[in-house]
C-alpha cells in the first residue's frame, strides 16, 4: 500500500473525465470525476469544478455544458444546472450565465411577452396609437382618448391640437373637426361651433351638436362677431 513501493510498469494511466489521487490509502482503480466536475486530460490526480454558468450532471465526463442563452444557470451539479428561464419583458442572447441580472430588460419604447427569450429582437417595438415609457414591458399602453402616437417604438402618447380629436384609444391620428366645428387641446370630442359661426340652441345636447353640426351651429349674421 506504499506508494513509494509500487513498480511503474504496473501503473495504468487514469483515462479523461477520471482521476487518481495519491492521498487515497488505497490506490486500485481510477476515479471518476464527480458531478459539477470534468477532466479532459488522462493521468490526472484531481478533476476541475465547473465554472460559474457550466454545468455538469453526469459523472466522469471531460467537459461541462455551457448554460444555453435565455436564462442563467446557478447550479453546477444538476440537470441543466438549474436553467431559470428570463422572465418575459427580457431577454439573454450569451450563452453560460450564471446571475439573474444576465437577463436584460427590453429597451423603452418596446414590449416582449416571450419567456426564455434570447435576442434583443424579441422585444417589439410598440405599435403606432400606443408606447412604453419604461424598460422591461411585456405590454404597450394604448393612447388615451384626445391623444395620439403615429410612430413605433414610442415612450408617449401626445394630446391632439386645437381643432382636432380622438374618440377611442388607441389612435396614431387625431381627425380634424367637422366643418363648422372646433375643439381645445386634448379633445374626445368637437364640442362648440367654431368661429365665425353661432350655436343655435345653447341646450342642445354636445352630441347632438357633433352628428349635426350644420343644423346647430350657423353662419355668423352680417356686422355680427361670433367667438
């Protein structure tokens, strides 16, 4: 059981992913790596620790697997090293992670509702009528009613202008008032008559005045000054 005893030409060399080590009281056989390690050398006395994001689950092997991209492994002995997958609204695009921050949020102005993702291109940018104004957004809001957006991959939404109106959510456009109609700043709605022109009944219903505006609002009379 001397070390210093034994005959050379009676050794038999350690193969890859084994090892043998000299402290061992007893030395007749070669040992395999354990899991979380590899060795890719024969004749070797010890077997190396996977390294953070690598992994290993097997026994007596010559590499360890690399964590595969969208997600981070935080294990090195298990299977698949303990694969966390990134949470949708972010993305990992390298493989061996090991950390939760390798997981990158989307960039402002865009969405992603994918898990795992591993691509910046999995992160859409928001449609025309809606935006995110923060990172890491699995949704876009849509564009409140007397807003607009006609651009993608936008952090805001902006109010319509004098004369002008959105009625729904969502909208890239405001639409310009009916004729003989007007409107202020961030409008659902054209809700007086525009100038040059007078409200007939001043109890009409604001709807009544939208459908109908030539019927409710009229010409301005001669020498007359209309708002």
């Amino acid at each position: 059981d001397d070390p210093e005893s034994w005959e050379p030409s009676f050794c038999i060399d350690c193969n890859a992913g084994e090892y043998s080590d000299w402290l061992l009281p007893t030395i007749d056989e070669c040992i395999k790596c354990s899991t979380g390690s590899s060795q890719n050398n024969s004749r070797s006395s010890s077997c190396k620790t996977c390294l953070p994001g690598t992994f290993q689950s097997l026994r007596g092997q010559l590499s360890c697997n690399a964590c595969k991209a969208g997600g981070y492994c935080s294990d090195v002995d298990t299977c698949k090293g303990g694969f966390t997958s990134c949470p949708s609204g972010t993305y990992n695009s390298k493989e061996a992670q090991s950390k939760r921050d390798a997981c990158i949020v989307c960039p402002i102005g865009t969405f992603s509702m994918k898990v795992e993702a591993s691509s910046i291109e999995s992160c859409s940018k928001c449609l025309p009528g809606s935006y995110s104004s923060r990172a890491g957004q699995t949704t876009c809001i849509r564009c409140k009613k007397g807003t607009f957006q006609e651009f993608e991959g936008q952090d805001q939404c902006f109010p319509c202008k004098n004369g002008t109106y959105t009625d729904a959510e969502g909208l890239p456009k405001c639409s310009t008032c009916p004729f003989r109609l007007a409107s202020l700043n961030n409008s659902t709605s054209c809700q007086f008559c525009a100038k040059g022109f007078y409200l007939k009944d001043s109890f009409i219903a604001l709807s009544e005045i939208f459908s109908k505006p030539s019927e409710h609002c009229l010409d301005c009379p001669d020498n007359a000054k209309c708002p």
